[in-house]
C-alpha cells in the first residue's frame, strides 16, 4: 500500500538500463514501423488529439479540427509528425550512445518547457499512445516481449524529458494532473 505522494515519485524513477536484447528488438522493429514512417506518425498523432483532445491546445493550425480525417490531411500535423519520428529515430539510433540520447532529449525538453509550455504529462500519454499505434499497426513484430522493451524505453524518454523540464525550472511539474 503507498501513502498519498510516493506513486507520483514512482513514476519518475528511472526505468534500469536496456539490455542489449532489449535494445535489439526496439532497434529491429523500429526497422519496420520507420518503413511507413508518415503514415505512423500520422496515425499516432490523430490518435493523439482524438483520445486527448486537451493536448491539440498547443497547436494553434490545427487544435479546433474535430474529425480525423481532417486532422490526418493537416500539413501542420504531418509536419509534426514527421519530426516526432524523426526524434524518435535518433533515439532509437543512439540506444547505445547515452550522451547523444541525452541531448536530443535536452533539445526536445527545453522547447516544449521553454518556448511551447507543453505540460510534461502529454510526453507519458504520447508514450502510451506510440506503444498502443505500434502494438496494433505492427502486432507482427510488436510481440508482447517487444512491447515490454518498448515500454521501458518510452519511459527512460519520458524520465529524461521530465529531468529536462526540472532542469530548466519547470514549476508546474509536481501539480501536473493531466
């Protein structure tokens, strides 16, 4: 049983270090799911604004768009999109370079913090919305082995940005309620 306040320390613990299996099988079905890199993209960002609506009020072109199909045609959104996986490609690059893994994190931390004022919980709900797009657009490669990789993986992401957000003096952090 925890006390009121030790879950939401949980969450940011540090997930322990991928192992190189681990790192394998994200590198190798990220090989797939990088093979439709827009059309996942897209996919995960719809999917995104349709489940959590509150998280397009950060995207001025696009955040009073309703219907999915609109959203997917948004060259705004495809444009976000594409530089989400393009970050997420880098990342998965530089599983085994933790200085390169942690300035991509230092870069895309400190412009959502800094300029966007993005609230850190859209990056863990992001991160279940990418396991949940890849689980059911590559379930072939995304075995439930797979996904537990990935899951440890998203949430060594979601620490580093959180740290980011410390870093640079991100008060909202400890209230963030989603």
């Amino acid at each position: 049983m925890q006390g009121e306040g030790e879950g939401e320390r949980d969450h940011l613990e540090r997930p322990s270090p991928l192992t190189d299996k681990e790192r394998m099988m994200i590198q190798d079905s990220w090989a797939k799911v990088y093979q439709n890199c827009e059309d996942t993209g897209v996919a995960i960002l719809v999917r995104l604004f349709v489940n959590f609506p509150s998280s397009k009020q950060y995207f001025s072109q696009f955040k009073h768009i309703e219907e999915p199909e609109e959203l997917e045609r948004s060259a705004q959104l495809r444009k976000h999109a594409h530089r989400i996986m393009n970050a997420l490609n880098t990342l998965v690059e530089s599983l085994d370079n933790s200085d390169r893994m942690a300035s991509v994190l230092k870069v895309v931390g400190k412009a959502h913090a800094l300029r966007h004022k993005v609230e850190p919980v859209y990056f863990k709900i992001l991160s279940g919305v990418i396991l949940e797009v890849l689980g059911e657009a590559f379930s072939e490669v995304v075995t439930a082995e797979v996904a537990a990789a990935w899951t440890k993986f998203l949430a060594t992401v979601y620490c580093g940005i959180t740290a980011v957000y410390e870093e640079v003096g991100w008060t909202k952090l400890s209230t963030s309620t989603g």
